[in-house]
C-alpha cells in the first residue's frame, strides 16, 4: 500500500535548486556570494561504488548570504536508497540539511545512502521455501539458494526470468524465483496378511493413476475389506498417487459375523460330585471376537466357574468350544419336635430328598410331612406331628360291675360311675392301687397314662372330717392377702376344736399379727376354715449426705420389702453424685445409706499457638486434667524449634501477667495459651559487589517489596535468585520459608540477538521490516506506535512487520518498537528494535493518497447537514476494495478507494449524505502537476475536488467527473470493454503551475465536495498524486478541466444583490452555471429551473455583493418544491475561497408545500462578516416530484427595519453545521 504515483522514475532526480523569499542586502557593496558544493559520499568507497553507477553530485549552487533553501536536489541509485544531505558542524558532528535552512556561508553537504533491500518473492508451485533462502537481497552482496520442498515432488532448481539460478548476486530490482519440480517414483509394498500368500509390490508415480492387484486371495473366517497404510488410515485400491514416499498397504480383513463356536452346558449330580451333560448348543459369533458367556443361572443351581470355560476367542475354522457347569444349590432341612427343639439338621442338594429322624413320644403315634422335604428347592424347617392314641379305663369293685370308658390320651377324663359303699363306709375315690394307695383319678382330669387302666373304688370312714388353714401376708398396701401355697387342709373328728398352727419357720420379715385362731371340726368336708395373718417388720433408714457442702443425716422408716424415697440433693462443688452406698429398693433391715460422689476431673488444655507455623512445639508429658481434691499444679515449659517461650497466659490474647500454677481446690477446665518470641534470621542477597541483608523471622518469607532491584549484565536478562541447600541449588522465591540464614545470588540468561535484516520503510518503495530472532527467543508481543497483533508476523525465528501497519507512518524519522521476547519459556523480556522511515518526497505528497489504508486516515471529514451522522458522506467505511452494483470494476490504482456503495449505505444515487473530505497539505513541486482518479458526481457544480491553498484557504483550482458514465472513454483507459462508468474512476492530470498566482513551493490541500443530495452527488476517488518531477504526457480525455467559480462583479460590488428583480431575459448580473434556469413565464420577476423539464439539475451564481452597508438582511419570495430541503435551497458563499457560510432552506412552515405559490421569505445576514464579498448560488437538485423546480423572485437585500417588520412566520430556516474554514487535524501518528 502507499499513498503516491508508482512508477516514478528511477533514474537520478535532481530538484532545480531555487533561491526564492531571499534577504535582501542593503550595502554599498553586495555581500560575497555563498556555494552550496555536494559531494556524493563522504566515505570514499561509497563514493566510488555511487560513481561506478554513473552518479555524479549535483552542481555547486550560489547565492546570496541569508538565502532561504526551498528544494533540495534528490539522487537515485540502483544499489543505495537516497536519504538526505547532511553537512558537518564545528564539531565534526552530521547536521541533516532540511529545506527552509539559511545558508550564511559556503557550505558541503554529503550525500546520505543505505544499501536498498530488494524483495525476493518465490513462486512455489505449492512447495515450501527453505526458511534459509532470503527474502530480502542487496545488490552488493550474493546469496547461495537452497532448495525448496514439494510434497510429491523432487526439486529441480530455481529458474529466474527462466534462467536456471543457484545463487543471487547484483539484484538491483525485486525478483520472483520459480521452482522446479519433477513428480517422485514411488513403490507400493503390498501385505496380502494372510498365510502362504507373499507380498506383492506396484511401482507408482505421484500424480498419476494405480490399481492395486485383483482379486484378492482368500482367508478362512474372513472378508476382504479394503486397504490399510502403515499409519491405518484406508488405501484406495485404485486411485491418483497423493503420497510422496514408499508406502506398504496391508489387507483389511472384516472377521466374518458367522462363525460357529460349541457351549456345552453340564449339572451337578444329586448323589454324587460327577456332573451330567444338558445340552449343547452351536452358536455364531465374529471371527477372532473374544466370546464371554454370561450364562443364566438355572433356579437351585450355582455356576461352577472353577470348572466353567466361558471365555475364548471364536477361531476361524470354528473349533472353539465352550463349556458351563453349575454346581445343586445345598438347602438345610431341620427336623423340630412340638417344642421347637432341634431333632435333626440334614444338608440336602436341590431336587434331593430328606429322612426324617427316628422320633417316639409315649401316647402319641409320630408322623412327618413328607412334602416338605421331597425334591428340596429351599432350606426346608418341619415339625413333627403328634396324633394323641386311644385307651381304655375299666373299674374293678366287689360285687359291682361297670362298663369300660373310652379315654384318649390327653384329653380330660370323662364322667366316672360312683359305686355304692358298704356299711359304715363311704365312697372316697378311684385310684389305680389299693395297697398301697395309688394316685387318685376323678373326672376332668388329663389322661396321663400311655395305655389302658385299671381303677380300683376306694372307702373310707366317716371321722376322717377334712377342715382348712390359711395364712395371709400384708402386701405394699398394707392389706392382708392369701397366700393359696400356704394353705393346708387337715382331719379330725366331728366336734373337736383345734388351733391354727404357726408357721415354721415364719417368712423372713414378717412377724404374727395378733394371736392363733381356734375353730370346732363339722361336717362335711373343709366347712371348717381358720386363718392366721402375718405383718410386716417395719425398719429405720438413716441417710448421710452433704447439703450446701455440709456433711448431714435424715432417719426415715419403711417396712420390709419396700422402697425407700431418698432426699433430694444439692450440687456439691468440685464433685458429680455418683449414687447412694447402698440399693433403695426393697429394704429388708434397718441401716444406714451414704451418698457417693466422685470428685470432678478437669480437663487442663494448654493451647501452643504454633498452628501457622512449620516447626510445632514440644509439650512433654503435660498434666491434662486435674480435681479439687489435687496439690496445687505448676505448668510445664514447652519447647520449640526456632522460637523462645515467654510464659503461659490465660487468654488467647496473651493480656496480663503470665500463669505458672493451678492452685489447689481450683475446680473449672483450664485453658493456657503459649506466648512465643520467634528466632530471626538473615536472608543475604549477594550479587557480587553489593549485598543486601534482609532480616525475616523464623518460618517467615521475604517480602516482594523486600528483594532487591538486579540490574543484569548487558545482554543479559534477570531469571530468579537461587540458594544451595544439601549440594542441590533451588529457586528462592516470595514463597521460600526462613528456617536459618540464607545467601541468595541472582541468576542470569542470555537475550537472543535480534538481527536487522530490513530496517528501513521506505515510503516511495514501502518493503516489511524483517529481523532475525535469536536461538530461544520468541516473539510475544510488540508494543509502541499503536502497533497490534495482527500488524506483524513471527514464524521461525523471523519477525516480519507488515506494510499495512508502516503506511500510517508518514513523518520521516527514526522510530523504536518494543518487542517482548519469550526465553525458552522462562522469563520474558523487553528488547528495543530501531527502524526508519524515509520518504525523499514527503513535503509534495498527501498523506493516504489512495486510501490504502482501508480507512480515511490522514484525512479530515466535515459534515453540512446539522451535524446529523446519519447525513455524514465521508465515513471510514466509504473506503471500499469490491466491486460496485453488478460486479462493475473501480478502475482504483491499488488496493482500496472511495466508494459510492459501502455497508451500512443506503442507495439511491447517494442518499442524503453530505459533505467535505479534506487531505492533508503538500507543497507545489516538480514539474507542478498533478493527478486524481475520479467517478460519479453526475451534476459537476454540486459535487467536486477543489485545490486550496493552505494559508488563505482560496480555492485556485476545481475539478469535477466530466466523462461520466462515457463507457467508451471507460474502456480505453481500462483496457477491455466497460459497460457501466457511473462510479467508473477516470484519470484525469492537471498542471496547477500554470493557474495565475500559484507559484512552485506554495502549499495546497484538496478538498472532496458533496455539496446536495440524492442524484448521483455522490463521488468515488482514487490516487490523489501531488508530486511529478517530470511533467507527464497525456492525451486530451485525461486532462482536466479548471471549473473554479469566476465571480461576476468583484470589482464593482455593492450593498445589494444585482438583478435580483431578473429584469432581463439573458439574467444579467446572474451566471447561469449549467443552464437550468430562466425567467418565469407565470412571473416575470421570478426565475425558475425548468430548462429542459421540471427534473432539470443545475444551480445559477448571482454577481458579488457586500454586507458593509445597512442592508444585512435578505427577502425574497419562493415557490416550487420547497419540501425538498436538501435539493432545493440557496447558498451564500464567500468570494476568494468559494466557501459555504450559509445554506438556507423554506421556512419552517412550509415543510410540506410544493406547488407554484410564491411564498415570502427573510433571512438575517447581519452576523456574517462585512470585510468580505459575498455570492448566491440558488440550487435545484430535485429531479423528480411534482414541481420539482427551484422558484425565486425578487431577492433582494433590505434594511433591519423592514426585516422587523416581516412576520416571524416568514423566517426562513438556516442549517447549522457548515464547515467554514477547513483548518486541518493532523491524524495520530502511529
């Protein structure tokens, strides 16, 4: 990118050296004359090699003493660029020799050069560069080529201009290197994988087709699949060689998916360990597939896995054979008698069969559920069962017969028969013995008798008259209850009286409660009922226990047997109640109870405050409880490493006096906190000549703000300090912990070298800056002159600064950027790099001529329409690199250009957008011409470029498209057929040396104007070149043309407007600029644009007039399509510089109106400055609409009074936000 002409030539420039603005000399005499003498080099062998070009030094020059220089003479070389002259000091020192300098005295000034670097560009035909071959070149040097590298193919060699090269040398342009290439001869190994087959091998060509060989052999168990490459990626088996070296393919085999393979399936036996073939079973699986049997494990069955083989990979021919075999599950059988004890335990295997126990139990037959343990399937418990038998009682009595009872075994014995007793006697009972007596048996007893029985009738007397003693106790209650297993039953004869015995022993606790009873014996039977009661012993408790920690008793009764209530205590100091000396349940004799305690244990916690620290204290055998009943206690010293221990103290605080015992009778849990002074130790900082202590405590770190500032040996940079510890050396760091004393020394690395290999922009002849990284050093960063990212390329230790960025510099100098390296991933660092901007013809040039910035750099925008955004015409985003509407060529000169269509911009025809975009200033030079591309800007006096002059800002020249749309002249300048030129850029020249007044060395901007809207007021530019030594030669279609306003009536100017009434019919006093205007038919006093129809364009420029009276203000009345306020208005511009000072639209009120109505309106002018002359351009630019013309009658200038008198209503609108001065902002350089 750059902002100037290419192609100015390279032959030696010499700039006329020109005297001018000189001092003049008031003297009888003249002063002697200076000489400028120019010498090519001050070094002689550059001198001689400038001279072996051809060069000579430009003539001495003479002049006047005081003489102000204003062009400076420029060499060219093939070998050297040209840098300036330069002259040596008093002191020997270089003085650069500037334009504007005054020359006193005589004077030799040297030439200042540098070798050119020249770009080798590579056409690689899709190979890589070897890193080691150059990119930039010197003539004066010669440089050996290596070869590049093509996938696929064998380099050949480097042909320049189609010369085969190995080296370059002499290179006095850039130059484009192309590689040869010839395709490789490659071998194909071919792996068929399969057994008793062989490899093959194809040879190949890269580029070229191949088959791989058919068909392919055979492999039990398998498909052919295709191909695979050493790095198992798939291998077409036909194709175009796309591999650069020897490759083996191997055949891929899929694994068939059915192949068989045998399980078996076996069970254990019920009886025996031996197991019995199930069933087998022929399966199908993917060859070479590992095969894992999960078999379902039948109900009462175990797998055997020990046994099992479930597992194998399915072999090709099918021969894998699996086997399973599951192992009875084993279930408990219990054999249980009716109450639940265990008769027999038996293991049985599923499906098995149990045997009962050999069980018998008198009176009962005994059987099983055979059920229960047939065919076993889970643990089994089974009860026996008991079936009560049948027996047969009989009786035996003299002389009396009776018939048998059926009983059964168990049950209650059924109604028995009463016998009839002899004299004298009476029936008693049926027993089962006489002699001696047997056992009673009467009805509603149990058969207990596992058999048949026999029952004898037993009689007795009629004395033997039974009667009853019972015995009661006193319960808890206090009342007397019947003891029924006390109760006796006793005989006697009718009529006795006898006396309750006593019993003997008498219960302990208990003594008889009155006296014996007596009773008389009657009949019958247990009439006769005598009771003896028993009562209670009753007992003295004596309790013994402390009550406000004071020993005291209390006695309390209770009888035997029964509980005591204890008292209820209170808290003793120092101690827990454990309980009372003896059980208050039940008490069976007097006594005394004590109440227990346990003295309370403290626990004694001795906090050490060494929880942040590394080295823990030492607490040996500390005491770590402790009661009321304890000596007075005195407190451990503990030790720690590194540190003094100052005392214990009772709060974490550590407030107070320090606490060396617990006094006896102390009672509380006890916490004391150790008090610590830490050791210090010295951390040394040596770097040599200079040390630095820094005294940090124990299991401390340093302090960042604490290390020292290092100040590394030149090409060098600082890493880190580091200290020895055990032979090893380590990093020390914010982080190293303190424990001793420390020397530290700080460690260094080398700063790679950065190598200049282009150090020079050279803005006529913009090349990248290229240097050279050293071995381990990378680019992170570069800061400095707004550079970023993306404006420079690190790869292989070569750093290249892009031309895209560079162009923004456009102040000759000597610039530094500041790269941040990257140390083999240990440290970054700062490096400077210096590089230098030259641009022999700055003063002549613009900055960004061409916009191949992509942006508006170094130029300034102004709006026109209130300082509305969205009216602004000239945005960064106009600078475009496409193409416009249908594909339609620029014809820009580079990369980028100004553009009618853009993002973000609404068409037609260029919307509303307004407009000025001025340049930067150059100075006059050369041969005084100038070029442009330009495009659009249908209407010339609304849309153009003017050439002002910097000081005075007086407009001396303006140019505008005047071919557009000329598709024929489109295409000879493009040089193929153009079919569209509306935004087609022409190139247009012009010499500014030959307008009256302008004078070489004068400085000049440009100023871009898009004064209305819509109607292709809309331009597109390219290449603004200011600067040619040489006038250039053209044909008459690229010449310009000068339509710079010529103002009628400058000279004889008044306080009024001429023919403002439009009196005549040619418009006297009126330069009707494009002919759209004329008298109105309706109005003769009125002029209308409709020459040609109402969608005529133009504007028509009334003669000069001045505000330096007492008419400072303006009336007229106005008609047509006022609604159109940015088509249809009235400018005043200012005379000299053709500025816009005021632009003046319908009165407010008449936003909507168009139509043929005039409408009065005034403006007030009164601010403007009367110093100066003045002109109108009334402007129509409405092409379409209803009345789309621009009707004004009668303008005139008028008194302040008159304008008084106008209604308000009548005011019409200025629009604020013109430009009226265009002093220019400089853009930040980078």
């Amino acid at each position: 990118m750059r902002w100037f002409k290419k192609g100015i030539t390279a032959c030696i420039i010499l700039f006329a050296f020109v005297f001018v603005f000189g001092t003049t000399v008031v003297a009888d005499e003249p002063a002697d004359p200076v000489t400028i003498t120019y010498v090519l080099a001050e070094e002689e062998s550059l001198r001689d090699a400038l001279e072996a070009e051809g060069l000579l030094p430009p003539s001495a020059k003479t002049g006047q003493p005081g003489t102000q220089v204003h062009h400076i003479p420029v060499l060219s070389s093939k070998v050297y660029t040209f840098l300036g002259w330069y002259a040596r000091d008093g002191e020997g020192n270089p003085v650069q020799h500037r334009k504007y300098d005054v020359i006193d005295a005589d004077i030799t000034l040297y030439g200042k050069w540098r070798l050119t670097p020249r770009v080798v560009a590579y056409d690689l035909d899709g190979g890589i560069n070897d890193p080691a071959n150059p990119r930039i070149v010197y003539a004066n040097q010669t440089y050996e080529l290596e070869p590049a590298s093509r996938f696929g193919f064998d380099f050949t060699g480097w042909l320049l201009d189609e010369t085969p090269v190995s080296t370059l040398e002499s290179v006095f342009t850039s130059v484009l290197l192309t590689a040869t290439w010839s395709p490789k001869l490659l071998t194909v190994t071919i792996d068929y994988d399969t057994d008793g087959v062989d490899d093959d091998t194809l040879a190949v060509t890269f580029g070229e087709a191949y088959v791989l060989p058919v068909p392919v052999p055979e492999k039990v168990g398998f498909d052919f699949d295709g191909w695979l490459d050493s790095d198992g990626m798939p291998f077409a088996a036909s194709g175009t060689v796309d591999f650069d070296s020897d490759v083996t393919v191997t055949a891929q085999w899929t694994p068939r998916t059915d192949t068989e393979y045998t399980v078996k399936t076996f069970t254990q036996n019920i009886d025996d360990d031996d197991y019995t073939l199930l069933s087998t079973a022929v399966l199908t699986a993917e060859t070479l597939s590992l095969v894992i049997l999960e078999p379902e494990v039948p109900e009462g069955f175990t797998l055997n896995a020990a046994l099992s083989e479930l597992e194998g990979v399915v072999a090709a021919d099918g021969s894998l054979e699996l086997e399973i075999y599951f192992d009875r599950a084993v279930y408990t059988v219990t054999f249980l008698d009716l109450s639940d004890d265990v008769l027999k335990v038996e293991d049985v295997r599923f499906g098995g069969t149990a045997t009962p126990p050999v069980y018998t139990v008198p009176g009962f037959t005994v059987s099983w559920d055979t059920a229960a343990f047939t065919e076993v399937d889970d643990d089994v418990v089974t009860q026996v069962i008991l079936t009560a038998n049948d027996y047969t009682i009989t009786f035996v009595v003299d002389g009396q017969t009776f018939d048998p009872v059926a009983v059964t075994f168990g049950q209650a014995i059924p109604a028995l028969p009463v016998p009839d007793a002899p004299a004298n006697q009476i029936f008693n009972a049926w027993r089962d013995a006489l002699e001696p007596l047997g056992s009673i048996y009467t009805a509603g007893m149990t058969y207990d008798v596992p058999g048949d029985l026999t029952l004898f009738a037993e009689f007795i007397f009629e004395d033997d008259i039974e009667y009853v003693i019972e015995y009661r106790f006193e319960n808890e209650a206090g009342e007397f209850v019947l003891d029924p297993a006390r109760t006796l039953t006793l005989t006697g004869t009718a009529g006795d009286t006898v006396t309750a015995p006593a019993l003997d022993p008498v219960p302990v606790g208990f003594v008889l409660f009155g006296t014996l009873p007596q009773g008389t014996i009657v009949s019958p039977d247990g009439t006769l009922v005598l009771t003896v009661d028993y009562a209670r012993i009753v007992y003295t408790v004596t309790f013994e226990f402390f009550e406000e920690d004071e020993a005291t008793t209390l006695a309390v009764e209770v009888k035997h047997g029964l509980d005591v209530t204890a008292p209820v205590l209170d808290a003793r100091t120092g101690y827990t109640f454990t309980g009372w000396s003896a059980p208050l349940e039940a008490i069976v004799a007097t006594q005394t109870i004590t109440a227990e305690y346990d003295a309370i244990d403290y626990p004694i916690h001795y906090a050490l405050n060494d929880d942040s620290f590394d080295d823990p204290a030492i607490l040996d055998d500390p005491v770590s409880s402790y009661t009321i009943e304890d000596e007075t206690i005195t407190l451990p010293v503990p030790e720690r490493t590194y540190f003094t221990f100052l005392g214990w103290f009772d709060n974490a605080e550590l407030e107070g006096d320090p606490v060396t015992t617990i006094p006896a009778g102390s009672t509380g849990a006890v916490t004391v906190y150790a008090s610590w002074a830490p050791v210090t130790y010295d951390v040394t900082f040596d770097e040599g000549e200079t040390q630095t202590v820094v005294t940090v405590e124990v299991s401390g770190t340093v302090a960042p703000e604490d290390f020292p500032e290092v100040t590394a040996p030149e090409g060098t940079v600082f890493l880190y300090w580091t200290y020895t510890e055990a032979g090893t050396q380590y990093e020390f760091t914010v982080d190293t912990i303190i424990h001793r004393d420390y020397t530290v020394t700080p460690q260094f690395m080398d700063i790679p070298t950065v190598t200049a290999v282009n150090d020079l922009f050279d803005v006529e002849a913009p090349m990248p800056l290229v240097y050279t990284i050293g071995a381990g050093g990378s680019v992170v960063s570069i800061t400095g002159h707004g550079i970023e990212a993306t404006d420079y390329n690190f790869e292989d230790g070569t750093l290249t600064i892009s031309v895209d960025y560079l162009q923004y510099f456009y102040e000759p100098g000597t610039y530094n950027l500041t790269l941040t390296l990257d140390l083999d991933g240990l440290v970054e660092t700062d490096v400077v790099i210096t590089f230098e901007v030259v641009w022999a013809t700055s003063s002549y040039q613009i900055i960004n001529a061409s916009f191949e910035t992509g942006d508006l750099y170094g130029w300034n925008s102004y709006d026109i329409w209130k300082n509305e955004t969205g009216m602004r015409a000239f945005v960064d985003a106009r600078v475009v690199s496409g193409t416009y509407f249908n594909d339609y060529t620029y014809n820009r000169d580079g990369d980028a250009n100004l553009g009618i269509v853009w993002d973000g911009a609404a068409w037609p025809q260029g919307s509303e957008r307004m407009g000025h975009l001025r340049s930067s200033d150059f100075e006059l030079g050369g041969s005084g011409w100038i070029s442009f591309r330009l495009g659009g800007g249908r209407q010339p006096s609304l849309s153009y470029v003017s050439i002002r002059n910097s000081e005075t800002h007086e407009e001396v020249a303006r140019f505008a498209n005047r071919h557009f749309n000329n598709t024929g002249i489109a295409s000879d300048q493009f040089g193929s057929a153009i079919s569209n030129a509306e935004a087609f850029m022409f190139q247009y020249y012009y010499d500014l040396a030959a307008i009256d007044g302008v004078e070489l060395g004068d400085s000049f901007y440009i100023v871009i104007s898009e004064t209305a809207s819509f109607h292709w007021n809309i331009l597109s530019a390219d290449a603004f070149f200011t600067y040619y030594e040489v006038a250039p030669e053209i044909t008459a279609d690229l010449l310009a043309e000068n339509i710079v306003p010529s103002i009628l009536g400058t000279e004889t100017a008044t306080n009024q407007i001429v023919n403002g009434s439009f009196d005549t019919t040619d418009l006297e006093g009126w330069d009707n600029v494009d002919g759209v205007f004329q008298r109105w038919a309706d109005d003769a006093d009125a002029i209308i644009s409709n020459v040609g129809g109402d969608g005529s364009l133009g504007l028509i420029r009334s003669s000069a007039f001045s505000l330096d009276g007492d008419n400072q203000y303006m009336r007229w009345d106005w008609a047509g399509r006022l609604l159109a306020d940015k088509e249809i208005y009235i400018s005043i511009r200012e005379v000299g510089t053709n500025i816009e000072v005021m632009r003046i639209v319908r009165r407010p009120n008449l936003s909507g109106f168009f139509g043929g109505d005039r409408h009065n309106h005034v403006i007030d002018l009164s601010d403007l400055p009367t110093d100066r002359l003045y002109y109108l351009e009334i402007v129509d630019n409405a092409a379409s609409g209803d009345w789309a013309v621009n009707i004004v009658k009668n303008i005139r200038l008028i008194t302040e009074s008159e304008y008084n008198g106008v209604p308000e209503g009548d005011r019409a609108e200025v629009i604020s936000g013109l430009v009226t001065d265009f002093d220019y902002i400089a853009p930040v350089h980078p």
